[in-house]
C-alpha cells in the first residue's frame, strides 16, 4: 500500500488479487495525484494490473491514445457517468453476459464534469449510473450529496453487479474502511456532505456569488437532483 507501518493498510487487502472479468479504465485527473487520502491506489491493489487500467490526464484523443479509442468505439464498453442519459447499471447486467469494460472518471466533480463534456470518446460508450442505495463510507472526505460515493466505491459497487458477486463490494471496500479508521484515530474529523450540513444549518462556510453554484445549494437543500 506504500504507506507507513504504523497506519499500513496492506493487512487489509485480498491475500491475492481479485478475479474479475470485467476491465476498469480510470481516467485520473491530474489534480488527483498529488492528494495524500487517494482510493485508486487502493482499489488497484485488490485488482490485477490488467483488469485496472489508469490514465491521468484532462483531453484524450484517438492519435494519443488509440487504446482508449479502441475501447470507447467496443459495444460491450460502459461509461460510469449520472445524467438523464444513463440507464442503470442493474438492468444493462442483466442484459449482458460477456465481459464488459468500464470507465470511471476520477477527479472532484466538476472535474469528472469537465473531462466527460470536453472529450467527444467518452459520448461513445453506453453511459450508466448506480442506484443510490449507499452511503459513502469515506467519511475523511466532503461529498456534495448523501450519495456521492468515492471512485473505489463506485468501482466496487459496479463490480460485484457486473461480477454477480457481493463479496467483491466487501473485499474492495475493507481496506477503505480501515484508512477512515486509522485516520479518524490520529485525529481527522468525520466529514458530512454538503447537502447534510446545508439542510441542518451547519454549513459555515461563505456562500458563493456565483449564481450557478448558489442554485446548485440551493437544489441540494430542496432535495432537487442535480
């Protein structure tokens, strides 16, 4: 897990990697690498190295990366990205029986945002979304909503649907659980999401002046999907 003995997570992931058919595209915003409580590190570890792919950047292209075209431009290929357009994961499993590919988009939300909309290959796979049936269990970490969920936890969620296999969720979602333990016992604060302060009066930070960011609290308050 490269992390210091004494909060050493390596005790906390499978003895051996999973064994998945399915095949995870992280695509990593920069920014995502120079944070120090990161989950893709962790969920990789519980993978094979060729069942966890990741890619750190912000524009993809076909001539730069003609792998990831290939795969985007494949059927069976499934984009991790909520919206109007995306069909619940839960009923495109039950429709399919080959291996599927999935990408998942690591970064803040507005930077999953930026990099969906600005990278015409990702419009190409079939676009899906979990249910929210979870709350995230990172809780070192602010959300905007009550299901928002870190990119290992989407990846474990999706895998044990696609998998059929529950057990995946669990074995992912161990070592993460451990890391918000040894770091809620060195001192860090459990962080609600930001729709949980706003609607209980806790909020403390200035309000934006940004228009589009004031309404989008404001939904989150109303209980608006946003």
């Amino acid at each position: 897990c490269s992390r210091p003995q004494k909060v050493c997570l390596c005790p906390f992931l499978p003895v051996h990697p999973l064994k998945v058919s399915t095949c995870l595209y992280i695509i990593q915003h920069p920014a995502e690498e120079s944070r120090v409580l990161r989950t893709v590190p962790l969920l990789a570890a519980c993978l094979p190295p060729d069942k966890c792919k990741i890619l750190v950047g912000r524009r993809f292209n076909e001539d730069r990366y003609p792998e990831l075209a290939t795969v985007c431009s494949n059927p069976d290929t499934l984009i991790l990205y909520p919206g109007a357009e995306a069909t619940n994961l839960e009923e495109v499993a039950v429709m399919s029986s080959s291996p599927s590919v999935m990408i998942i988009i690591d970064g803040t939300w507005s930077q999953a945002k930026d990099i969906f909309y600005k990278n015409s290959l990702f419009r190409l796979p079939k676009q899906v979304q979990l249910k929210p049936s979870i709350s995230s269990q990172y809780v070192i970490r602010t959300q905007p909503t009550n299901t928002c969920l870190s990119t290992l936890e989407c990846a474990a969620v999706a895998l044990s649907v696609l998998e059929k296999n529950k057990n995946i969720q669990e074995t992912i979602l161990h070592p993460l659980q451990a890391l918000c333990s040894f770091q809620l016992q060195y001192g860090a604060q459990i962080h609600h999401s930001k729709e949980h302060l706003l609607k209980n009066g806790l909020y403390d930070k200035p309000m934006p002046k940004n228009k589009r960011k004031l309404r989008r609290m404001e939904l989150l308050v109303n209980n608006v999907k946003i």
